[in-house]
C-alpha cells in the first residue's frame, strides 16, 4: 500500500441527531470544535446532525402528511366551469 494515503486525524467521532437526541460513534476524520463524554467515559469529538437514519422519514415509514384535500377542492371550486 501507499504510504501517506488515508488522513493524519482519522479516529473515533460522536454523531448525534439533534432532532431525537439519537448518537452513533463511528470513524471520521470531520473536523469540529465540539466534544462529547461517550458512555465509556472517554471524550470524543461530536458533529450534530439535523436528521439520522432514526428520525429520515423515509427509513421510519412516517411520511409527513400534506393537506391536498383542501388545496384540490379550493382549485376546484375556482376554476369550474360555470
């Protein structure tokens, strides 16, 4: 293999997604100025997410729900023909 290949700051990172409070730690070598006492007792650097594989609505199956009824019905009723 090459030598040099991969980053100098390569280690151990704490994502957390803020919308439910969900971490996962993984390796990265994202900077951040934030860190986070993991539940083993050490610190690691922590990146905040705004959404995650828990809260995605496509990965929970919870669509969010858009009120077409009223939108399709006011279009309706506007351009009917009379």
């Amino acid at each position: 293999m090459k030598a040099d290949l991969h980053p100098k700051n390569y280690r151990l990172v704490v994502f957390k997604d803020m919308s439910n409070d969900y971490s996962f730690i993984t390796k990265s070598c994202i900077d951040t100025k934030e860190s986070i006492k993991w539940e083993d007792g050490n610190e690691y650097p922590l990146v905040k997410l705004e959404i995650s594989h828990t809260s995605h609505p496509f990965y929970t199956g919870k669509m969010k729900l858009v009120d077409t009824a009223g939108r399709i019905d006011k279009f309706r009723s506007r351009y009917a023909k009379k």
